[in-house]
C-alpha cells in the first residue's frame, strides 16, 4: 500500500486552522513531490504518513506523552515551509551562534540547507559532510534501511511524520579510523513565512568503526515568530566508535520544538550527549539510544531552564540489548515563574545483557511557587547481574547558602543567580570542548545573571 | 556609639530565645559574649547579621541608624561582619568568584571602585598570608570538602577582605586546635583598630589569652545577666555558669534550640 487514503477530510468547527488528526494536517502540508529522491523514499514516506495516520497524535493517555499536552500545537494553522523563500537570517546571527569560527558549519533553514550561510571547511580524506537532500538525489542506496525501518520501531507519530515531510539536513560519513578533531556546527533555524510553517530536518551521523567525531546542534529562531520543528537526528557508531553530541535547543518563547536524538551503538562504542533546553513555548527533547553491541558506553547530560509558560520534557530510552555495557544519565532541571520541566527516563535493561551498569540522576531546582517539575525514573530489567542506580530530587534553593553569600554583600537576587548557576555547573562541567563550554556558560549565566548581579560570568 | 541593642526581643513561633538584651559596643572595643549553650548567643549573632527565620521586637542602632530596617546584603555594605559558626558548604561557587562577587557588591555599595581579577587576587594573595591559607583554596568551592578549621580560617579571611566596622565572631575557637587557633587569632588580632569593634562569641576563656577582650558578657536565658571586664571569664573558668545561670533564670522556663 502506497497511498494515503484519508487526506481530505475538511477543516473542523472551531479555530481556524487548527487541526484534530493527522490525516488533517497531512491535508494542510501535503507530502514532498514524488519527484524528489529516490523511489524507497518516495514510497518510506507513504508508509510512515499512513502509520501515523492511523496511530494518530499522542495523547496525555501515551506513557511517554503524560505531560506534554499537544493543544496549543494543534491549534496554530501550520504551513509547509517554502524553500528558497527569502529570509531574514543574517551571517551577524550566525556569527552569535557560533561557537569555533574554525569549524565546519551547515545552516538550515525550515529545514532547507542554506549553502550561502554554510562553512565547509577541510575535512580528512574519505569523510563526507554535507546535506541529506544532495546525497539523495544521487541515489542514496545505502541509506534505505535508515528510512525504511519497520513501523513498530516508530515511538509516535511526529517520527513517523518526520519520515514523511522532511526536505533536508545534515549528512555526516565517517569511513573507518578517520578522525575529526574540531567540533562539526549544525545551525537549525525557523521563521515564520508569513504565516507560522513546520520544519522538518533530518540529519544522519555514521561514524563508521574505529572513527571520532564530535557534532553540536543548535536550534535557534528569529524572536516573535510561531514555529514549529519536528526534528530528527539518527547517529549509528560502528565497531569502537567515538562520537561526541551536544544540542543547544534556543528557539523563541513562541515557537514549538519536537526533536528525536536516535541512537545506535556497536561492540564498543561511546558516545556522550549534552543538551541545553533555554528555548520554545512547548519543546520535547527525546533521547533514544539502543546499546546493541558488546561493551558499549554511553552518557546523557541535559540542563532544562523552562520559564514563563514554558514546557520542556525530556524523554530518555536507554536500552541495554548487549553484554557489559554502560550508561550514565545526569539531568538537572531549574524551573522558574511558571515554566514546567519533565523528566521521563527509562532504562531498559533486555535478557541477554548481562553486566549491565547503568545509572541515572534527575536533580531538579524550583525557583517559584507556580513553577513545576515532574519527574519519572523508570527501570526494567530482565537480566540477572546488572547494576543499576537511579536516583531523583526536586528542591529549593537553600535558605542558609542564600543567607550567607547575601551576608556577605551580594544583592538577593544575584544570590540567587549564583546559587542557580553552581546547581547548573554540575551538568556544564561535564561538556568536553572548551569553546563549547565557554559558549553553553555565557547562555546559562546570560539566563541566570540578572542586572544587578551583573559582574561577569561566574568562572 | 557604634552598636547598640535595646531590650531586643527574638523568637522563632512560641519559642522566644532572646527575652530582652541590652548592649552597647564602642568603635575600637572588643566585646566577648560568654554562655552555656541554648543561651541564645548565636542567635543574637545572627539577628545582627539578618537572619530572616525570626519575629524580632527592640531597637538595634548600627552608628546611629536602624540596623533592623536593612536587608542582610545592606548590613554587610554598612560594615556588619558575622563570622558563622557552621559555615555553609556551596558547591559549584568557586571560592574566588565568591570574595570578588562579595567584595564588588560591598565596594559598589560604598561608592568605591569594583576590583579586577588582578586587583583582587594581589588583595586576597596578601590578606590570606594572614591566616596561613593556600592560594589553592581560591579554586575551591565555598567551603565544600573544607575541615572545620579550614571553613573557620576562611571566615576570618573573608573578614579581612570585607574590612567591616563590626565583626561578630560566633564561636570561630570551636573545634580548633592550638595552632589553628593561634592562626586565627592572630588573624582576627591584626584587624582590631580604632575604628572596629568586635563582638567574639565562645565558650572557653582560651580563646580570650589570645583575643584580649575589653569587656566580657555572660548569656543565659536568652539575656546579658552578667558584664564585667576580661576578669568575669577567668573567673567563669574557674566556677562555671551554674551559678550565674541558677541565680538569673530560676523563675522562667528554659529556653530550648537557641539555634535555628
């Protein structure tokens, strides 16, 4: 079956624009050109845009979706995002997300590559950076079996409808043994066209066996305009692997965010992630990693700072599917005003996987009555011989530290600020590129340090 | 006069810890505050120094002003220095960023000039030669994985970087050995000047061979019963409170958990 059946049904009663189920919004975007790419895609994207059809958007009912409500999503009337539209992004934006001025960077735009804002620079022999769509258009062959996936292996929706839509994103080969030292930069950014549109990027990481590289992901925005990405990023690392992964998630107050990390490891691999979520009205920053080869590493880190009315929920899989591998999770998230912050980790430790260590902490911060913290440690093991630990705390700031630095002449609110910034730390000193920490601190402290505690970053 | 308390009141829901304490300390002097514990010294510190955890009636003038009306941070701008008994321990703040960030709030609030990291450093590099302190402290987070003499050490330095008017001292002595005391003292010591007070609160007369106080106070019951010059704590050595506190508060019941 190669069609969508049910795409025309007409808009419902009620705001105009917003849209009950998928079929609708399907209606409203419509898939990209058959033309486009090869005929697995072509034939991919169907599959997945009649999966989700009839799977339908999550609800507060799906386990993983309990928190999140998707209402305010629904309600805004989405466009598809036009390529080659003209845009406000200037190279001074760029430059401000910036973190090495010497490394490689790929900007996208509504999910569309923007090669006039992109920086390529030297890479070694044999490692090919570049755009999706351009390796697509030639064919792609070996890249089907990370579209064409069974449908069982789709988490919901939005996936499946990442699947469908997306135009372009970052594509990343790394051949055996080849080494990229400087950090690869992926600049995902949204504006409205006119109305508010839906990015859809797909990137691919492959770090083939015995290769390093390292990639940060920033998501940013123009200020004031609705958007909405459905983001995915898919790394596979092969035999003795290295990879490196941090995403800045910084888009405007008025914009939402939903992005998969999906990640696969073999027999010894490592790969460490790092995120920061600053940005959005509603962003959900879900971490899947399936640990499928012998004695596999992996650490997680994220920092979530929602504020006013912002949602961040931060859905993490871990999966022990192999002997003697290891996983460690640190979140940490600082709630203020009104904001909400999710922590919905699951660790699934499967037969067969014996000497499993894994480990996850959860620590949140609550700055104000109205803000909220929900957090939920999930383990399932069914193996003998495992070590796991997981532990979670939401708290105030400590009364006492406060009185003591505010005894000492530092204002009440830059007290404040100090005390949120030293609980951030933690998470911040974990991130394992200079520039990049350097460039992640003036974010936090920009957030944290208000006028009066104003001195300098607090390093 | 540079502080002085009047019939000051402090009690945290039912539990009233100073029922009434007078005191007045010149510019210059130094004033030890001696007592069985629960007898409400360390609150009385603390009060001074802002603590917000109290219901507080009296009047406590600092140089004339109402030293009750200010926040924790103004008193500290003003020159009120409380030395802590418990130091708090906070991870993730580097003791460096810390003193700068303490220091520049203080001089700002003072009309002096912020000091730079340089400036700074040359400041603390000096002042910790006081109290002995590595310069690998500076790199440390407040107080964390510090011993206790260490955390008192660093309280007395940070006075010395503060340079306040007035200087409560709540039980630094305890828990010190020789040495760490004759190190703190001696820090404590090369602040006393004309134009400081100090206010030293502790339980033992050993403290005071090496602070020499002008006038000694015993605490009980939540009140000053007894002053005297530094003869009152050798005669304390020798005979106790028992006395003093049996003759004073024999009519009220005993205050309990005088720290909060």
């Amino acid at each position: 079956m190669t069609t969508v059946t049910s795409t025309a049904m007409s808009t419902p009663a009620g705001r105009a624009g917003a849209v009950s189920t998928v079929a609708e919004l399907l209606s409203r975007l419509g898939l990209p050109s058959g033309g486009r790419g090869p005929a697995w895609l072509t034939q991919a994207r169907h599959q997945s845009a009649e999966w989700a059809t009839m799977r339908g958007f999550p609800t507060l009912k799906d386990e993983d979706w309990r928190y999140t409500r998707l209402g305010p999503l629904l309600d805004v009337p989405f466009e598809r995002a036009e390529a080659g539209a003209d845009h406000r992004i200037s190279s001074s934006t760029i430059d401000a997300l910036t973190i090495d001025a010497e490394s490689t960077r790929l900007v996208f735009i509504n999910g569309f590559f923007a090669p006039e804002l992109s920086s390529i620079t030297a890479v070694p022999d044999g490692v090919t950076v570049t755009n999706l769509a351009s390796v697509l258009a030639e064919g792609g062959a070996d890249l089907e079996p990370f579209f064409a996936r069974p449908f069982s292996e789709f988490d919901h929706a939005f996936t499946a409808l990442n699947t469908c839509l997306f135009e372009d994103g970052a594509f990343i080969h790394l051949p055996a043994d080849a080494h990229v030292t400087v950090p690869i930069e992926l600049v995902y950014l949204s504006e409205a066209q006119g109305s508010p549109v839906v990015s859809t990027p797909h990137s691919l990481i492959l770090a083939g066996p015995g290769s390093r590289v390292a990639v940060i992901e920033t998501y940013a925005g123009t200020s004031g305009d609705t958007t909405c990405t459905n983001a995915v990023t898919q790394v596979v690392l092969e035999e003795g692997a290295q990879v490196e992964h941090f995403k800045i998630q910084g888009e405007p107050d008025a914009a939402f965010h939903l992005a998969l990390l999906d990640v696969r490891q073999g027999p010894d691999t490592r790969f460490s992630s790092g995120s920061v979520a600053l940005g959005s009205k509603i962003a959900r920053n879900e971490v899947r990693v399936r640990l499928e080869g012998e004695g596999a590493g992996v650490s997680i880190d994220g920092l979530y700072l929602p504020r006013g009315d912002q949602h961040h929920d931060n859905p993490v899989l871990i999966e022990h599917a192999a002997p003697r591998c290891t996983s460690r999770q640190l979140y940490k998230g600082i709630a203020d005003e009104c904001g909400h912050g999710v922590f919905n980790g699951h660790i699934i430790v499967w037969p067969g996987a014996e000497g499993t260590d894994a480990s996850q902490t959860n620590k949140n911060l609550l700055l104000s009555d109205h803000a909220e913290i929900d957090t939920r440690p999930r383990l399932e093991i069914f193996t003998d011989d495992v070590k796991c630990t997981h532990g979670a705390a939401v708290g105030a700031l400590d009364e006492e530290a406060l009185f003591y630095l505010r005894s000492r002449g530092v204002p009440h609110e830059a007290a404040r600020a100090l005390l949120t910034y030293a609980f951030a730390r933690e998470v911040m000193d974990l991130i394992p590129f200079a520039s990049l920490r350097a460039h992640v601190n003036t974010l936090i402290a920009g957030r944290l340090v208000t006028e009066e505690g104003a001195g300098g970053t607090p390093r | 006069m540079m502080l002085q308390i009047e019939n000051l009141h402090a009690q945290i829901g039912d539990n009233e810890i100073l029922r009434g304490v007078n005191l007045e300390v010149a510019a210059g002097e130094v004033h030890a505050i001696m007592g069985p514990n629960g007898s409400g010294k360390s609150t009385l510190a603390n009060v001074l120094a802002g603590h917000e955890a109290y219901d507080i009636t009296g009047r406590v003038l600092f140089e004339g002003g109402d030293l009750l009306a200010l926040s924790p941070e103004d008193r500290a701008a003003a020159g009120v220095f409380l030395a802590f008994q418990h130091p708090v321990e906070i991870p993730g703040v580097g003791n460096l960023y810390f003193l700068r960030t303490a220091l520049n709030s203080v001089r700002r609030q003072r009309g002096l000039d912020e000091l730079d990291v340089m400036g700074f450093l040359a400041l603390a590099r000096e002042r910790m030669k006081l109290v002995e302190m590595d310069e690998s402290f500076m790199s440390r987070s407040v107080n964390e994985g510090f011993s206790g003499g260490e955390k008192k050490r660093n309280e007395i330095l940070q006075m010395t970087i503060l340079e306040p008017k007035l200087a409560i001292l709540d039980e630094t002595d305890s828990g010190l050995d020789i040495d760490a005391l004759r190190i703190v003292a001696g820090g404590v010591n090369a602040m006393r000047g004309p134009d400081r007070a100090m206010v030293v609160i502790t339980h033992h007369q050993r403290l005071l061979d090496y602070i020499v106080p002008d006038q000694v106070h015993v605490m009980a019951g939540g009140r000053i019963v007894r002053s005297g010059d530094k003869r009152l704590a050798l005669e304390l050595e020798v005979h106790g409170y028992a006395d003093l506190v049996q003759e004073t508060v024999a009519d009220r019941p005993a205050p309990v958990g005088a720290t909060p």
